[in-house]
DNA sequence: ATCGCGATTGACGACGTTGTCATAAAAAAT
DNA sequence: ATTTTTTATGACAACGTCGTCAATCGCGAT
C-alpha cells in the first residue's frame, strides 16, 4: 500500500509537505502543490485513516446499532436517512445489528469502542421502550425510534404516534363520520398504544360516545409470531347492520386485510366504507384501489435528524428536548370518503 | 483514552507481555496473566483496532455499497445477511449508499479505501445489471442481487428469477391451468426478463400456445415514478368471458393489485381464479386472504452468501461458478387452487 | 556444580500520520 | 542595507500496537 513517504520521495519533498497538501494547509508554494498533487494521483494515494486516527483520535465515524432489520418493510429508510446525514457531514459508519441478541449487542459496543467510534445511532425497527446495554462502555449516543426505558437517561428521536393518530381520526370526523370502528396493533408494540390514546382522546373531545366506536384486537402474542385476527374482526365489524362507515387500522398491513374482507363481502370502498391506515407502506398503500390514505412513518427523518442530533451531542450540546418527536404527516389518498 | 501502556503500568508488567494477554498468546505466566486480566477490567480497557491495523495492514472489515436502499421493502435483509456472516466470522462491516449518485459512488470507494476495506459488498435492491465505478481504487469485490455488464469480470451473486418463475408456472400447470393470464413487471427491471422467459418457456414445454395466456404489460417507465397499468390491466383481463382461470404477476405488489381487482368484480380466490405473486413480500403476501403463493426472493442469503463468497475470494480462492445463483424458493400458499 | 533448554519477560523499533518546533528563504518594513 | 515579518519546508517525536530479538529465570540432566 502506498503510503505518505512514498509519495514525498517521488515529489521530492517531505512527507510533512505531503501531509500538508492532503490536508488542505496554507503556506504551500504553487509549485510544490502542483508536484504533490502530481504524484499522488499518479501513486494513486489514499490517506490512511487508521494512522490519522492514532495521532488525532478522532476517527470521525459512527455506529449504528439495529435489533432487527426485517421486522417492518421500510424501516430500513431509517439507515439511509443516517448515511445521508452522515455523508453530507463527512462521517463514515459503521453497522451491526445485533438480532435482538443480548451478548451480540455488548460485543458489538465493544467493537465499536475498539474502532475509536465517535457516536452511536441506536435504531430499532419498530418503535418501542429500550434499555441499551452498552455494559461498561461510554459512547455518546442517540436512541432512533425508541426511547429509553429507566436505567439511562439517553437522548432520543421518535415518530410522533399520537399526533398521527389524532390528525387521522379527526380527519374522519371532518368528513362527517359518526360511527367508526378501530382494530387495534399488537399491544406490545408502543404504537399500539399511543395510537389508541389519541383515537379515544379525540373521539371524546368531540363529543362521541363509546357506543358510537367499535373496537377489536387486530393481533397479539410474541413479536414476528403473533396471532392474526384482522381479517376476522373486520369482517364482523362490517356485517353489523349499523356497521360503521369507517374503519381506522393500527397499520397499513392491516388496513389491507381490512380492504380484502370489504371486497370480499362485496362492499365499495370509499363509498360504503372508508379506510386509513398507519405507517404509509407503499406497497400497500399505493397499491390497494382507491389507495390507502394513511399517516407516514417519517423513517428517513428520524434517522437523518437522529444523526443531527448526535452531532450536536458530540459537541457538548444540550438537547432540549431530551426527546425529539417527528410528525407522522397525513398523506390522503382515496380510501376515505364523506358521509 | 486508556491504552496498553496503563494496563502495563497498573499490572506491573511490559506493554509487550499485555499485548500477548490480549492476543492470546501462548507462554504468559498464570499469575501474570491474571494480574493483567484484572488490569484490564478494571481499566475498561479495550484495544484499538487503528493501531493494530496499522502494524498488520489487516484491517478485518468489509464495507458495503448499496444504491437505493427502500424501493423495495425487504431488501434490507441482504444487508442482514451479509451483517450476520461478517459477526459470526471475526468482520465488521462499514455501510455507505450513494442514493444512486455515481460521484458519491466513487467517493465511497475512496472512503473505504481509505480505511483500508479489505473486501467489498456491491448490493443493488433490486436485481440488474451494473457496472460499479471503483475509480482507480482496486478492492476485492463481489456483486450481490447484481450482475457485472462489459466493464470488468466480477464475481456475483444473484437469485435465480428463471428458475423461480418456472417453478410457479409448473404449479399452475400441475393443479390443471390451462388458461394463464400473465401481467409483466416493469421491462427496466432485470427480473422481469428473466421471468417471463421462463413463464413462456415452461408454457411452451408444456404444450400450450399462445392462445392459452394473456400478457398485458403491468407497468413501464423510469424507476421510482412508473406508470401502473396493473389494476386495469387485471380488470381487463378478468371480465373477458372466457377468462383465464390462473393468473401470474410480476412481483407480490401487483398480485395484491389483482386481488383488489378480483374481489371488486365479486370473483372468489382461489375457487374462481388463482394467482400467484413473486418476491415473498411479507406485508401483502401474509396479508392477503387467502394468502398468496409466492416465490420467495432469497435477499437473506444473498446477502450471507455474498459475503461468505468474498471471503473465500480474499483467501485466494478462484470462484466457481463466477455467478452464483441463489433459488427463489415456491411458497404454497391459499391463493391456488385445482381446476 | 555446570550445562542445556524451554518458559517468561521486556527493550526497541516500525507501521503511517500529524503536531511541534526549528530553520531557511522570500517579502516587507525600516 | 538592515531588520523584521511572513512564507515555505523539514527533522523529529508521538500516537497504540505488535514483531523481533535478546535477556533472564527455573529446572532437570550431566
């Protein structure tokens, strides 16, 4: 590998001078620039992070840390709003995803530590309450899509489910529906429960009743095994007589069931029954007929602004608030029509 | 930050006798060994890894490009793949996506060179044809969900779309389908080529004609903004009278397309007419009912392959074949039935 | 007691880079 | 013409680690 002293030999000059070039410093003659630089691109030389990193101990670079990738379709958008951000900002990034494997996840922060990593990312696929567990390792670091549970206090960058939730119920009302029905997501994901609580809380801010809403447990059980009872509860709720004449789904995968038990009891959509979802998956959402209206994950944004937010932790910044909500923006499609 | 030295210091002993503790090297007293053990832990000291690449040019880290990383939602997993060898083997693995831009390309080729990369990953998210613009820069490298064009004979690996393809064209054939409609991907994309080559080959073995299937082309135009022809096409299709009584589609996105259109047109899956998808696209393919059967794309594999396959050319070794094919595996399903 | 041999340990330098300081050359000020 | 300042350059050390080689120690064999 070639190296700075090759490169100063071919140029005739030091290996200081070169190391002055490659680093952009002043007070290098014109001449002695252009023979450096001539003798780079003809050695083809590419600094040595390792070595700049031993002297500087800097290493400008950071981790990012996953549970699993695959859980959930696109939450992979949340890696490349980070590289993006991370690639604007001159950073390079190191991956590892631990499985949700405790031993892998303290190894990993040990090889990030090992790597002089600056900062670390902590992503998880799904939002949800998480304790790191760096075990005697210190690295600034920002929690992605989850917030932390009691034994840090960690900064962290979430989708606002609430304001989600609200924007969509309340766009239901305003097109005039009065009775709704609502499946619920896996209570053990946290957007279960938030989107819940702003569905009630804006239910009863204008004036219904619960007997005007007609909630159903969508799915339960262990993540990545649990029990499937949309397509079933969309059913019963859409052959009541006084069904409703919309139904909120705790995501678009459920709103897809939702639609096939519609279609398949020979109902239209928007006309006899609208439909929102959650999380604006595209392969659904653009694809059922008429489309999915649905509340966005911001994926991209939470990783971009998360590895801001990291940034600015790393310079001694404090960040208020501790923990940074993203909207999860209404994209209206043709799912949901007026009463 | 600590360094070798305090733990020689705190236990008493060389920096040279610490590094044979921490390399495991053979010949270390059991009392020195365990002083400096509790040296170690109790300095939280781990080593780093700039200066030992620096000594032995070895940097044990692979690096991945990738170019969009969520046109389609499960790619990811390749990316998991490759993250799960890299952990079992002693790698890390550094991760840059040039969002398609050829100079963030050639940037990224450099960055990882610069961290003296020993192997790269080459990942496109959806299967074609590339020729990755390393610049000057020489790093071993294997294609994954990707094949080289003219430029230079890299090693890759891919899924075998042909095979998948004419494994769910002889399912159809095999449960009695002799009239088969046919709705194409988008042309740009190499998968679709490769699928309706073996749709039609299978079809022809098999004795049948043209009269026998009905291809309507689903969608074209560039990727990321195509014109979607596929509900359409799919109504066109199922109103004729004498209909097809089996359907293939280009991917699990435009299966869900034709469920929508079936069901809008009071026609029962699978007892009136059959469909199989492509890809295995978890959130339509389990969401559907009854649910789709599907040839699974292998990204997980890919990905574990791929850097199983760079690997073993860093050790050397010649590759056959060149292009490894990796299986899309039939998922049977609800969504067929017998005729 | 002497020798031989393996086990154990440390001194030292090198890896590629950059910070510090010194020196030399050129330009500006006197 | 001399002094001061600025610009341009290099010598050298240091970063953390490990390879090399030499030194020391213990212990059984002679």
């Amino acid at each position: 590998m070639v190296s700075i002293k090759d490169v100063a030999r071919m140029a005739g000059v030091s290996d200081k001078t070169v190391s002055r070039v490659v680093n952009k410093e002043p007070n290098v003659h014109a001449d002695t620039l252009q023979r450096v630089e001539a003798a780079i691109a003809s050695l083809g030389y590419v600094p040595n992070m390792a070595a700049r990193l031993i002297r500087s101990n800097r290493s400008r670079t950071f981790g990012i840390i996953t549970d699993f990738i695959s859980t959930t379709p696109y939450s992979g958008d949340i890696v490349r709003g980070i590289q993006d951000w991370a690639n604007a900002n001159g950073r390079t990034v190191f991956l590892a995803n631990t499985n949700g494997n405790l031993d892998r996840e303290r190894e990993t922060w040990r090889t990030f530590q090992s790597h002089r990593i600056e900062g670390v990312l902590y992503v998880t696929m799904y939002h949800r309450v998480i304790d790191p567990e760096p075990d005697e390792v210190e690295i600034p670091t920002v929690l992605v899509n989850c917030r932390p549970g009691s034994k840090k206090p960690y900064v962290s960058i979430e989708p606002d489910d609430l304001q989600g939730s609200r924007d969509l119920t309340r766009h239901l009302l305003e097109k005039g529906h009065r009775r709704i029905g609502y499946i619920r997501l896996n209570p053990r994901l946290l957007g279960a429960e938030l989107r819940y609580e702003a569905f009630r809380g804006t239910i009863r801010d204008a004036g219904l009743s619960e007997k005007d809403i007609d909630v159903r447990l969508g799915m339960d059980g262990a993540i990545g095994e649990e029990n499937n009872y949309v397509f079933a509860a969309a059913r019963e709720i859409l052959i009541q007589p006084d069904r409703p004449t919309a139904i909120i789904c705790g995501n678009d995968e459920m709103a897809l069931q939702v639609y096939i038990a519609a279609l398949g009891l020979g109902l239209s959509i928007p006309n006899e029954v609208s439909i929102v979802g959650f999380d604006d998956f595209r392969t659904v959402s653009h694809a059922v007929k008429p489309e999915l209206t649905t509340a966005a994950l911001p994926y991209y944004d939470l990783g971009y602004c998360g590895a801001e937010r990291l940034e600015r932790l790393l310079e001694g910044e404090v960040l208020e608030p501790k923990h940074a909500m993203l909207p999860c923006r209404l994209v209206e499609r043709g799912s949901v029509g007026s009463v």
